[in-house]
C-alpha cells in the first residue's frame, strides 16, 4: 500500500475536506502547499461524464494557455520545401524528413511533432514509437497540418493537447507553482472553457463532474466550476 510522506500529510490536511474553492482561493491554498524543492507544475484535472468506451464519446482536443505551460517546448516538424522554411522561420527547433530515419535509430529529444499531409505515409511507421508517448501527428489535434509556422507557433506560445483516459479522466498542466494566480486561473479557464466545447453531443447529465487543481507534489483541490466561469 503506498504511503505517503509527512509533508504531503500535512498539506492535506490544510485542505478543506470535500469543500468547492473559488479558483483565486484554490490558487492561493496551492501555491502555499508546494514544498518541493524545484518548481512545481499545476495541474487541473477533471472527471467527465462520458463514456469513453464509446468512440462517439471521446474527448480530445488541444488549446493555447494565455500564459503558456512555464516550460520550453521542442518542436519537430517533419515536411519538405516550402513548408519545411516555414517551419524554420516560425521557430520549430528540429525540421526535416531526414529525421524519420534519427527516430528509428532511437532519437527522441523532443516534446512536439508535426507534419505536412503529404509525409504522413512515411511518419506513419513510426506510429509504435510515437504512439505510446503521445506524439504521433493527428488532424485532430491539428498537428498534421499544411500551416506549419502557425503550429509551431502555437506549441511555443503554450499549446497543450487534453484527452481522456479510460476512466473519463483528463489531466493538463497549467502553468507553473511560480506564476501570478491570475495566471493560472486564466490558464485553468481557458482549459475547462475548451473541455465545454469540445462535448460530444451525446452526452448526457453533468459534463464536467468533478475538477481540481494541485501541484507536482500536494493534494488536490476541488474547484467551484461555477465561480471559475463567473471569473471569465
């Protein structure tokens, strides 16, 4: 059974048991919880009511943080002449097909891959190495895309992919325990603001059931989804 250390303990125990924060006081009990060492990411995560064992009840998307995730991304882009010099220009680390055959032979010093329609036959065997990590190009997503300087810019700028497991659950970094609460709280509305669009139609009842915010290190907290809409 895992157990959990003093410092965790404690921080739990300063969170209001089974109580709806408003988000700048979520934010605030948060980022006074962190004792980590390094900078703590925040995280806001969600129960759906969805199915996700029905494919028209999947929930995925992508969405630009106003304020970015704190981290700096790596960005590979796989396409060839035109759009291969828009890419550069736009600020992508990594551009080229020739990186395909790196990949194969184990190179993945990357956060983010896209690529040009065109590619796509060749970026498809790399499906078993990209796939499991989340990485794999996707119209869905909008990394499989002709306007690669405006994915790339929108990966520098803070754009981040959410998904549901297979217990409706998704998780999506949100800045860092170093940020301004208004920048985490615009982060953390700009996320649910997007989950809400992206509902199937399908689904019935409460979407968002349950949300809440923590960091690397501490407990959650629950937030009042009604007052994080009221902040908008």
């Amino acid at each position: 059974m895992t157990r959990n250390g003093k410092k965790y303990a404690a921080a739990r125990g300063s969170v209001p048991a089974g109580a709806k924060l408003a988000p700048d006081e979520a934010v605030k009990l948060v980022k006074s919880l962190a004792f980590a060492k390094f900078d703590e990411t925040v995280d806001v995560a969600a129960r759906l009511g969805v199915d996700p064992k029905k494919a028209d009840q999947l929930v995925r998307g992508t969405v630009v943080l106003p304020h970015g995730t704190g981290k700096s991304v790596r960005v590979l882009v796989i396409a060839q002449g035109a759009k291969e010099a828009e890419a550069k220009e736009a600020g992508a680390d990594f551009v080229g097909v020739e990186y395909i055959q790196k990949i194969q032979e184990g190179w993945l010093d990357f956060d983010a891959v896209i690529a040009t329609p065109d590619m796509m036959r060749e970026v498809g065997k790399l499906g078993r190495v990209l796939g499991p990590r989340g990485l794999m190009p996707n119209p869905k997503t909008g990394t499989v895309t002709e306007d690669t300087a405006k994915a790339v810019k929108e990966f520098k700028a803070g754009r981040v992919e959410f998904k549901i497991d297979k217990a409706a659950n998704l998780h999506v970094a949100v800045g860092k325990v170093n940020f301004t609460p208004d920048q985490i709280v615009e982060n953390a509305r700009a996320v649910i603001d997007a989950v809400n669009k992206a509902r199937p139609h399908s689904a019935r009842g409460i979407f968002i059931q349950t949300c809440t915010l923590s960091a690397t290190m501490s407990p959650p907290i629950r937030l009042d989804l009604k007052e994080l809409a009221a902040a908008a």
